[in-house]
C-alpha cells in the first residue's frame, strides 16, 4: 500500500523515496517531477521497483513519463534493482558512468563482487536476481555532459572517491547535487538542533581519501544550497557538512593507520570506528540510546571497515 512507504517531498519536484532497503529511511530513490516528464535517480533493489511506481501513480503521474533513470554509480543499494525497474518503464534511458555501463549491461561480475562482500545469503535476501539492461537503452555520462528532463538541465560531474564509477549530478533549478556516496551518509532519526549528523561512507573496493576530498571540495564550487543523499534525503547548510564530512574522513584514514598492522585489524578499525560515532552523535545531541545509535550505524561500520581495509591492502 502505498501509504506505508515513506516519501519527503522537497521543493522543486523532488521527492526521495524510501527504497525499503535494510532499515527504514536508509537508502533513497529520487524522483524528480517536471511537467513534461520524470526522472528516476537511484533505483534500490528490485523489490523497490514496486514501491517506486506506486509513488509515481500516488503523485498523479504515469510511469510512462519516465524518460530518464540515472545511477549515480552501481553499486547495488543504487543501481541493484535497474535491471527490473527498466523492464517496467519503457519509455526510460538508462543513464549511469562509463565505468558502470557494462556491469549493469552484463551484470555477472558486479553480482558476483557483491556476494563477495555481502555473502550468499544476505545477497540472495537483499538483491535476488540482477537483470541485465539492453545495450541500446543504455546512456552515459562524461564529465561536464548535461542531459534535460522535460526542459530541465541537469549536468554530471566525474566524483571519484567513494568508487570510481561515481558521478554526481547537478540540478541547477534548485542548486542541488544528487550526491550519491560522494557526499556521506546522514540519516534524519540523528538530526538534532545542531543540524544533520553526517559521516563518510568508505564502502569497498575503490575508496581513496584524498580523492574523495578532491571530489568534495569540487562539488562545493558550486555553492550548493542542497545536498540530496542517497543515505538518506536532503541536507542543507551545506559548507559546515563539507567540513565535518572531509574531517571525518580524516579521522578515518587514522584510524586505519594507527591498526594497520594490528593482528585483529579488523576488530579495532570497527571498534574505533564505533566509538567515534557514539561520541559525535552524543556530542551532536542525539538522544537516541547508545544501543539504538549502535544498531543505526551498525551495517554502515562493518561495510566501512571492509572498505578501509582493501584501501589499506591496496594503496600503493
Ligand atoms: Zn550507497
């Protein structure tokens, strides 16, 4: 029913929905409305499929409209249910980086990296089935490439970092960056008066520091005034979030330095990961229960740890 999924609606026709991936308000989908058409970007998995057209049926709109979904990059809490979404909207281009393109064309090597780093059983429980996207449906995306929806312009931006087949994508009618991972994660249960709590998310394998902040500082030459996350929704205030992010990353990279050569490596990455998260979100305010904030950030600080460690396993 689809009053049961969650959809905030922001101004400028764009409403993240509420993939229904792993906890509530983890990942987005967002659908941007313009008055000749709509575009879908970020897909979840394939069970959000469902949930993404009932929104659009809610709003008044047929699926029909959809000329346009676009991945910011493809890993499978964005682009894992593209495949399926795709055989559903058939008016849609699929618009993802040219490093991404071929694994959403021939899926295989991306599902099986991905029961690598999730396992079987949870790859089986999370994503299912992974259907490949006909090669002529496929678009994608250089630096500086801008492509409209309806009429509205949105231009893309190469944002290595979190991996390298990310790009961002900028909306210029309400000056805001479809940010992916590029820009950390930040869930609204640990909004507080201080504003949004955000961190980074270091997810494997292609994480590198300093070109995540190479990315970040990119993204800020355009002032924004809006950061829509996958993770989960819009977060304003955007220049102290950018300092708090790239000082998180920071704090990470020394973190993985100090264990690096620790016998229980991975232990203490995530320990020390966890503790810094219990500290800020207490520092920030947050009154949720040090139990709720471990369980909120939990999934988050294993996959982290994973990713800091191929970089540490890799880094030349
Ligand atoms: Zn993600």
């Amino acid at each position: 029913m689809s009053d049961c999924i969650t959809a905030l609606e922001y101004e400028g026709g764009i409403v993240a929905v509420d993939s229904g991936m792993v906890q509530p308000l983890t990942a987005a989908c967002y659908l941007l409305e313009t008055d000749d058409a709509l575009a879908l970007i970020e897909v979840g998995n394939n069970a959000s499929a469902e949930r993404i057209l009932k929104i659009i049926r809610s709003r008044g709109r047929s699926p029909d409209e959809v000329s346009h979904i676009i991945v910011t990059h493809v890993h499978l809490d964005h682009a894992g249910g593209a495949g399926e979404l795709m055989a559903r909207l058939p008016n849609a281009q699929f618009v993802v980086h040219p490093y991404g393109a071929r694994h959403m064309i021939d899926p295989s090597r991306l599902e099986a990296s991905a029961r690598h780093v999730y396992g079987d059983t949870a790859f089986d429980a999370m994503y299912g089935t992974l259907r490949p996207i006909a090669v002529e449906r496929v678009i994608t995306m250089e630096e500086g490439d801008s492509l409209a929806v309806g009429g509205r312009p949105l231009v893309f931006m190469d944002s290595p970092g979190h991996a390298r087949h990310h790009f961002c994508i900028w909306d210029e009618q309400t000056r805001g960056w479809f940010a992916g991972d590029t820009f950390g994660l930040s869930y609204r249960d640990l909004d507080t008066p201080n504003g949004p709590f955000i961190f980074p998310t270091t997810t494997p394998t292609q994480f590198n520091p300093q070109v995540l902040i190479a990315s970040i500082d990119r993204m800020m030459e355009k002032s924004p005034e809006n950061m829509y996350l996958t993770h989960f929704g819009r977060v304003q205030g955007v220049p102290q979030m950018a300092s708090r992010l790239k000082t998180a990353i920071r704090f990470f990279v020394e973190l993985a330095e100090t264990y690096a050569n620790e016998e229980n490596r991975t232990e203490a990455i995530e320990a020390g990961m966890m503790d810094w998260l219990l500290a800020g979100t207490r520092k920030h305010g947050v009154t949720l229960s040090e139990q709720q904030v471990r369980e909120r950030v939990h999934h988050d600080v294993v996959l982290n740890t994973q990713g800091i460690e191929f970089w540490l396993d890799h880094r030349g």
